[in-house]
C-alpha cells in the first residue's frame, strides 16, 4: 500500500483508514505549523493597523497601549525601565521613548527604588488607567463587530488556544531551535 500523499509505502497493519505515511503526516503538520505562524503574523499586522486607527482618537499608538495594558494588568506593580523593556521586548531606547512619551501625559510615574534612589521605578497613574478603560470601551464595538459570526464556545476555545501559545512562547522566550539548512 501507498501513501496518497508521497507514495511511499506505509505499514498496511495500521488500517485501512490510514492512507498517509508517516513521513507525509510530518510533512502535514509541518506546513500547517508554518501556515499557522504566517497566519499569526498577518494578523497581528492587521490587528496592530486597526488598533492604531481607534487609537488615534486617544493621541495613543499601539506600543504606547501595550506598555499602559502591562501596568493595568496588576495596577500595583512596579518595575525599572530595563524590567519593562525585557517583558516588553522592546529595547531600552525605545521603551525610554515610549514611557517618556506616557509620563508627559500623566499615564505613567515614577518612584526612587529602595536601595538605590537611582533606580526608579515605574508604575501608572489613575489617569493611566483611566485611559486604558476609554480605549477598552472605544474599541468595544469594533471587537462586536469581528467577532460577530462567532459562537461563544468558538471564541471560548479560541481564547484558550491562543492563551496556551503565548504561554509557552512566554517561557520560551530565548530557546529558539536553530536548524542546519
């Protein structure tokens, strides 16, 4: 028997339902694997354009709602600039840029650290995160309106997949697999 897919012979004693070899199966998820990543990035391109644009009414760009959304998540937390540029994954002139661009406004503040008064330390403001509750409201209707077609349990088991994903992307932050070509 013959793999309809490379046709190469596979293991009869598997069944007749099984017409892949194992070899095409790899090749399957292999190219779903990739499909997957590429999807991903499309998206997220997408994604970050149509935030920008109802983010624009705010005076606030994408990186500048992400770093506000990192604080809201735990409004307690506090961290140095090199902290939030690691989590952030944004380098340290960079997020300065960002985080001074939030100070001036008032959505982020500072503290001197305990030990050493040099190392300051970051944390947002009321005004901080009453301006993440606006945009959350303004974008409201627009994620309604994407998600519209989709059942509850879709986007339940959606949610939960993509949650998966950026957990093991998070503690797999610097174990990339580099592969002879």
């Amino acid at each position: 028997m013959f793999c309809n897919n490379c046709r190469s012979p596979y293991n009869s004693r598997i069944g007749a339902e099984a017409r892949t070899c194992e070899r095409s199966s790899s090749v399957q998820r292999q190219q779903l694997e990739y499909r997957i990543t590429v999807l991903l990035g499309i998206i997220q391109q997408l994604q970050t354009t149509r935030h920008n644009k109802m983010l624009r009414q705010f005076d606030l760009n994408r990186s500048q709602f992400s770093v506000l959304c990192h604080f809201a998540l735990q409004p307690a937390r506090q961290c140095t600039i090199s902290q939030l540029a690691e989590v952030m994954e944004i380098n340290q002139p960079g997020i300065t840029k960002i985080v001074r661009k939030l100070m001036e406004r008032g959505f982020i503040d500072q503290t001197e650290g305990d030990r050493d008064r040099r190392k300051k330390r970051l944390f947002i403001t009321p005004a901080g995160l009453g301006i993440v509750e606006q945009c959350q409201r303004a974008v409201a209707p627009d994620n309604a309106y994407c998600f519209a077609g989709w059942a509850h349990e879709e986007l339940a088991g959606f949610e939960s997949s993509l949650d998966k994903l950026k957990c093991w992307l998070d503690t797999h932050r610097d174990d990339i697999l580099d592969h002879p070509r």
